[in-house]
C-alpha cells in the first residue's frame, strides 16, 4: 500500500502536534507569588528576616531561620542566606543614620565636612570632603551633606585668606595719609608705612645694632678671663705637686737615715 505524499505529511503534522502537547503537559507548572521552585517542587518562600535553612519536598514544606547579627532579609525569599548589612565607614566620612536589623539593611549619612556623592534610598553610599577654598579664593557657596563647597577667585583689587565669604578691597595707603611699602594681592592686604619712616626704622636698628655687638664683646672677654684663671690653676697644680713630690723625698730620705742609725747602734752592741 502506497502513502501520497499529502498523506504523509499529515501525518508528520499529527506526530508533531501530539508530541507539543505532550511536552507541554511535561513543562513544570510556573509557581504561585510567595512560592519558589526547586527542582521540581514549588516551595513556600520564608518571611522577611529570615532565610531558607531546609528547601522543601513532596511531603515537607519549607524549614526557615532567622538571620543572624550583621545580615538582614528584607522581603519574602527562597535564599539560603541573609544579605550582610551595610558598613557606614567613618574614614569614609560616613555614619550610621538608620541601624541594620533582621529586616532591613543600614542607612549611612555625611559626617560633617563631607557632602554625599552617591546617594540611595535615602541615605548615603559614598561621600566626600568638602573642598578647602585656596588663598586668594572666597567661599560661593558652603558646603552641605548634598553639595560640595563651591570656591571663586577674588577680582582685581580685592584678596582673601580662603576662609570667607566675601572678598576684601586693598587698602589705599594714599588715602589715608600714608605710603605703599608692598602692593596687595589676591590673598594678601596691601601693606602700608608713615612717611619718612626710614629713618626712625634705621634708628631703631643702630641701638640694637650696638647691643648686640656689646654683648658679643662682653662674652669674648668672659672667654678670654675664663681661659686665663684655667691657666694659672694649671701653674698652681703643677707646683703643689712638686712641692708634694719633694716633701716625700725628704720623709723618704728620714726614714733611711733613721734606719741606718738604728742598724749601727744594735751593730756597736
């Protein structure tokens, strides 16, 4: 018996379509909300603050435990363990604004001097310090736990030492009666000095100049003396030991006599 070839391939198309919804009958089934596949199995999650410690079976439901110090669940889970709570680091500029519990993780916020430069959830991930104005620069703009400070350069005419908020005209030394001695810049006053101040400047120095040349002379001379009197009582050393030396050869030379003399007398004896 012989198959058309439209035969045939009604059959291929009965084959196929019987062995699609065989396959699909075999496909795992999606599991339901608050449920988690293992397997074959769909399983019920475990609460918020907890964590999967046994997974289920066909005759077994879900074993669940806390989490433990340090880690946290925040929803419901198939997990086998709690996420670790975030460290708000102070050598970050960084500290704790909300505590890590079983159910939710730390919240962190700036410490003071630094502004936020990764923000999430309401808190802080990463954080920076303020910027520091330079010399010959004022302060725009302080800084917050958002922003960071925002610094702008003094015009011409005007300094500041970094560490205000506005910047300071130069002082006009002619306009007050006296003369320029050094201009100012952008992170210093102009300096200013009485006319005709150089010669009370020069005479001020001469009587300092003197002191300390009077003084110089008076330490040699206390030298000088200090070495002279260490001279002499070097001299005098020398003599008493020399008068010491011949003082002991006169009891040395006695004491030989004496003993001579009492040898000729025992001897005469």
């Amino acid at each position: 018996m012989f198959i058309s070839n439209a035969q045939f391939m009604l059959i291929m198309y009965l084959v196929l379509f019987e062995l699609n919804v065989i396959g699909d009958n075999i496909a795992p089934a999606k599991c339901r909300q608050a449920e988690y596949r293992v397997g074959d199995e769909c399983c019920p999650t475990c609460p918020p603050g907890m964590h999967v410690s046994r997974h289920c079976t066909e005759f077994r439901s879900t074993s669940c435990a806390s989490c433990t110090e340090g880690t946290f669940q925040d929803g419901d889970n198939g997990r086998e363990q709690c996420f670790s709570c975030k460290h708000c680091d102070p050598g970050l500029g960084l500290k704790v604004k909300r505590s890590c519990s079983s159910t939710s993780d730390a919240v962190c916020e700036v410490l003071d001097g630094f502004f936020c430069s990764d923000s999430n959830g309401g808190g802080c991930r990463a954080a920076q310090r303020h910027t520091v104005c330079r010399p010959g620069q004022y302060i725009g703009q302080r800084g917050t736990a958002d922003k960071d400070t925002e610094c702008l350069q003094c015009t011409h005419g005007t300094f500041s030492n970094g560490t205000s908020s506005s910047c300071e005209n130069h002082i006009k030394c002619e306009s007050v009666g006296l003369k320029l001695m050094r201009p100012g810049t952008d992170s210093t006053d102009s300096e200013c000095r009485e006319h005709g101040s150089e010669r009370g400047y020069v005479a001020g120095i001469i009587p300092g100049v003197i002191l300390v040349m009077a003084l110089i002379a008076i330490t040699i001379a206390i030298n000088h003396r200090k070495k002279k009197i260490e001279k002499a009582n070097l001299i005098l050393d020398k003599k008493l030991d020399r008068k010491e030396e011949e003082r002991r050869k006169v009891e040395v030379d006695r004491e030989l006599t004496g003993k001579f003399l009492f040898h000729m007398f025992h001897c005469v004896e």
